[in-house]
C-alpha cells in the first residue's frame, strides 16, 4: 500500500493498493466536504498517472452529491466532455453530457466491454458516479485489458491483429435499439451521411430496418503509454454471449444476417466456440470488483481498463459521463 501526500491541496490519501488490489488506484478524502473538482483541477497530474498506471482511479469521500457536481468533476478532469453517440445502449441524459448508466433490467449482467470500441471515434475516458448503491450487487467489475491481451494464445491475438473485427448491427423495431435512438436523429439522410463519415456501410432494408457493417481493429495502442490493450466488442456483441434463451430464441427467429448484434473475424468468417471460450476464460480471471459508495466517482481509463455491470436488487442510480475523444489525440 502507498500512501502519497498532496502537498497545497485538501487533504486526501492516495492508495496504489488497497484491500489486496491495484484496480482501481484509490483517492480518499480525509475529511468530509472536500470539493472534488477543485482538488482535481489542483492535480489533474496526479489522476493521469494513476490512470495511466493502473487503469482507473476510485475517488471517494468527496463531496459529490448530484449530477450538477459530477458535471463540476467532468469539466475539472476534461474540457471535452462527450454527448453519447452512435449508441448501443439505452441511457437517459439527466444534464448536458451526463447520463444514466446503462438501462438493462436489473437481473440482466452486462459483459465486460471497452466503452464504444466497435466506433472510430471513441471516449478515452468515461465516468461513473454512486447517486446511490445497490441493496444487493450492482457492483461495476472491472478488468486490465493490457493484462486481457497479453493472457491470450498467440495465435489468437495474431489473427484478430492481422484481421481485425467485422460488427454487424440491425436496428429492428422492437427487437434492438432503434436506429432514430442510436443515431440521436429521424432523419435517415443524416445517418446515411454520419456511417459515411464513420467509415460504416448502411444498409436501408426497408425504413425502419437498417443494417451496418463495420470492420475495426481488435488491439489498439494507448495514446499516452502506448501499451497495447484488447479493446473491442468481439465477445459483447456476440450472439453467443446473450442470455441461452434470448440467444437460442433470436437464431429461431431470426436469419443469421438480420440478428441485433453479431461478431465476425474482419474478412467475415465466424469466430469459432473454443476462441470464444478462450477470451471469456481470460475476461472471467482478469475481472476484479469493489463496493460503491455514495459519491463515489470512479474515472476509468477507456483503452486500459473494460468495465461490467453486475446484476443487482434495490433501487440503484450510477450515472456516467464520456470525455477526450480518441480523433482529438491522433491528431
């Protein structure tokens, strides 16, 4: 355990390890009422090279209250807060570039994923805040995805690096998300010109059927350290990783082409059961969790760190907010 000092600022404690863990790092208030915001704008230094280090950063006994606040914490860590777009997933925008966490039902656990890695243009960071905790569960697991990579077969990672991934996605009406929701628009000639900004085939089945194709890398380069991670959506976007019955009951109903979500190697060939099984094995031991607290703001780093959701009992509202996107640092 490390406990660093932080000379000129509220007091706080810095913890590299804490309770048998490296992930998240950990800053902890000392005294209650500390002004989280200020005290990242004092060392936004000092939460880059936790995150960077480990992969996320837990910051906890501030005093962070409401979404007026965590915005306060958004604009201290980044003055490129992200609206949520391309969606895959429902959220509810509750003030301008704040949102609830993801809307599945609360028996339903939501895989380990990499935040919008299946787009061109990604968050580098997003970030969670406890309104309030789960009675039971709830908790957000997490996982190293340098440590994903580097557990996997060689073989394996060789031909998804050579590769990479194809994601076919089908807006269905009351089967998926709509298309008018994932692209924030009615207007299908503004799809049509956002998939071919995005590098994204669209296809029009009929008008409220819409088919994309996409073929990303499946490994990336951290801007920063430039460590390779696993970031991607090959196994969350699998048929296969749906619940038995919701998946057995799409393929009975569905043609293979038409399915919500379906994963494939980037020349189009299906990634076979035993690479699928592969990389759950290694998302399953590298998935490490921890208890929220209420006003808990957890920042993870998007390319190093994959986060999940557990399912849960009680009434439960994390909300989370998107900044840095990735084309600003490449250019």
């Amino acid at each position: 355990m490390t406990h660093v000092p932080q000379a000129g600022a509220s007091p706080v404690a810095v913890f590299e390890g804490w309770e048998g863990r490296v992930l998240p790092a950990l800053v902890r208030a000392q005294q209650p009422g500390l002004d989280l915001a200020a005290w990242i704008t004092a060392n936004i230094d000092t939460i880059d090279r936790l995150a960077h280090a480990a992969g996320a950063v837990l910051l906890r006994g501030f005093a962070v209250s409401d979404p007026s606040t965590f915005r306060a914490v958004m604009d201290a860590l980044s003055p490129h807060v992200l609206n949520y777009g391309e969606r895959s997933s429902p959220r509810t925008e509750v003030s301008t570039g704040v949102y609830t966490s993801t809307e599945y039902p609360a028996d339903q656990h939501i895989l380990l994923h990499n935040e919008q890695s299946y787009a061109d243009n990604w968050p580098v960071r997003i970030v969670f805040c406890c309104e309030r905790p789960a009675t039971v569960g709830g908790r957000t697991p997490l996982a190293d995805s340098r440590r994903i990579l580097a557990g996997l077969a060689p073989a394996t990672v060789e031909r998804f690096e050579r590769l990479g991934i194809r994601y076919v996605r089908n807006y269905l009406p009351g089967i998926s998300l709509p298309w008018q929701e994932a692209f924030q628009t009615d207007s299908r000639t503004e799809v049509t010109a956002y998939c071919e900004r995005a590098d994204i085939v669209a296809e029009w089945v009929d008008s409220d059927h819409l088919r994309t194709y996409q073929v990303r890398p499946a490994i990336h380069s951290h801007p920063v350290t430039g460590e390779g991670t696993w970031f991607n959506h090959a196994v969350f976007f699998h048929v296969t990783s749906l619940p038995d019955e919701v998946s057995a009951g799409l393929v009975e109903l569905l043609p293979e082409e038409d399915l919500p979500y379906q994963t494939y190697y980037g020349d189009g060939s299906a990634i076979g059961p035993a690479t699928l099984a592969e990389i759950r094995a290694v998302l399953a031991r590298e998935t490490i969790a921890f208890d929220w607290h209420t006003g808990d703001v957890l920042v993870v780093e998007n390319m190093i760190t994959a986060h999940a959701r557990e399912p849960f009992e009680g009434p439960r509202r994390i909300l989370a907010a998107m900044c840095d996107p990735i084309r600003d640092l490449r250019r």
